[in-house]
C-alpha cells in the first residue's frame, strides 16, 4: 500500500524539523535561548521544532547562528527546500496560467526512457486529444481561478505528447473503465477521443491497459500517479502535486502497479470495453 502523499510530505518536513532540535541540543541551548538569541517568540521555536510551520530559509540561517552552527545552515536550507517540494500546490503552480505548466514537463518527459501512468479519473495527458484536452484543462483553470490561457496550454500540452511517437520511450498506461464512460467535453469530443485511444494502442511503444468494473479487486482505486524510469513518482491530489523521490516510496508505487497491470485487460479485451463506452455515447 503506497503511503499517502501527504504523509509522506509531513514525515519529510519532521526530519527537518528533528534536525533543527539537534543543532539546538548539540549547541546545549534551549528553546528560550534560540528565541532570545533570534528575536523570535518562544512560540515560534517551537512550531519549527515540531513541524507545524516550515521553515524559511532565513529562519534555518537565523537558527545555525544563534546555535554557532553556520556551517550546518546549507545543507539544512537544502533538505528544507526538498522537503517543500515535494508537496507542491496547484494554484502555485498555475498562478501564472496552464500552459508554462504544460512545457514545465519536457525536459522530465524527454529524458524519461519508461512511463508506468496509472489514472483513475480522466485520460492520461500523454493520449489525450485536443479537444478533450481543451474541455479538461478549461475545467481546471475555471475551478481553480487560474489565468485564462487554456488554447495555449492545449498546445503545449500537444506539444509535449510527441514522446509517444518520438524518441526512444516505452509507455505503461493503465486506465480504471470508469475513465472510457466519464464524459469529458461532451459525446462527439468524446468519442473523438476513445477512437484515438484505439488508434494509439497500436503503436509498439505503447501498452494500453484497461482495468474493468467487473474485475474481482485485489487493489483499489487510488489516486492517478506517474512513474518515471523509477525514479519519481508524482501523485495528483486535487489540490497539489506531490514529487516522490524516496526510493522505498517510488517502490511502493511500482508495487501497486504492478497489481493493477495483473486486473487489466489489454489487447482485443481492452478494445472491446473502449468500444462498448463509445456505442454507450449514440
């Protein structure tokens, strides 16, 4: 079972927060003293030591020298920043709009050489079409009050699909059927974008599997989660993105989908439930 992303940010900013408490003790200063010596309420020393604020970087540099522990600050400073970014919120990401988040992604998708993408929700970004595209990304920017440059984000979003047909790329793509049935766009958009997902699945790259409602459940359904050459994981919650790099983490997330692959059916099978969803939209 992977461990919930947001446990996984909170256990990351403890260890921060362990590590500011033994500078402290190594130092023999109390938590009075690193408030006098900072200026800080009593209070705030200890919202840091015990992880209920994180720190900011000059926090972590005013704590190292009122301990005489400059020297520690850096790499401090640094697991700081990778633990904060590792939970990453959506409308952070997406002040400036949609489609600098789109071309975000190149450089991660052009130097991955296996995707493993499981998604329980819509259509994985990589297959999706324009206009199902257009119809999902102007969803999110409308929920989430981001910028409207939804027609540029689509084309960065098309842009950036090309990995499937360039490069030296395999894809894993592992769908719940409830994705074939939701309907994104409207039935045309649709439809449009259950014949490409037929179309795709011939390409020798690309392994399309999808997981029946009637499959007898030995996993269930979680949150949509990518693997990259099994080094990173990202998980989609519906308020941020969470990077996991942790290789026991990454592991466990390799772990669930592998079971999901063993309840999917793939093939002529998966092309027969990807057929049914688009007779149900007539």
């Amino acid at each position: 079972m992977p461990a919930s992303p947001s446990s996984s940010v909170q256990a990351a900013r403890k260890a921060v927060a362990d590590r500011l408490r033994e500078v402290r003790r190594d130092a023999n200063l109390t938590a009075k003293d690193v408030a006098e010596r900072t200026g800080w309420y009593k209070s705030k020393v200890s919202r840091l030591e015990n992880a209920v604020t994180p720190p900011s970087d000059d926090d972590i540099r005013a704590w190292c020298r009122a301990c005489q522990a400059d020297g520690m600050a850096a790499d401090l400073i640094a697991a700081s920043r990778s633990a904060n970014n590792m939970y990453v919120e959506w409308r952070r990401l997406q002040r400036t709009g949609l489609r600098q988040l789109q071309e975000s992604y190149v450089p991660l998708f052009d130097r991955t050489r296996v995707f493993r993408i499981y998604c329980s929700n819509v259509v994985p970004g990589l297959l999706q079409t324009e206009g199902y595209a257009r119809a999902l990304l102007g969803s999110i920017a409308a929920f989430r009050d981001a910028p409207d440059d939804v027609s540029e984000a689509v084309i960065a979003r098309m842009d950036r699909s090309r990995v499937v047909r360039e490069g030296d790329h395999r894809f894993a793509l592992l769908v719940e059927e409830s994705v074939l049935r939701h309907r994104v766009g409207g039935a045309e958009i649709m439809a449009g974008q259950l014949g490409h997902l037929l179309s795709v699945m011939a390409f020798p790259s690309v392994s399309l599997g999808v997981i029946p409602f009637a499959v007898d459940r030995r996993m269930w359904m979680i949150e949509t989660f990518s693997v990259y050459d099994e080094k990173l994981a990202q998980v989609e919650t519906l308020t941020a993105q969470v990077n996991v790099a942790a290789p026991s983490e990454v592991g466990q997330y390799l772990k669930a989908f592998g079971e999901f692959s063993k309840l999917a059916v793939y093939g002529a099978d998966a092309r027969a439930l990807i057929t049914s969803a688009v007779d149900a939209l007539e």
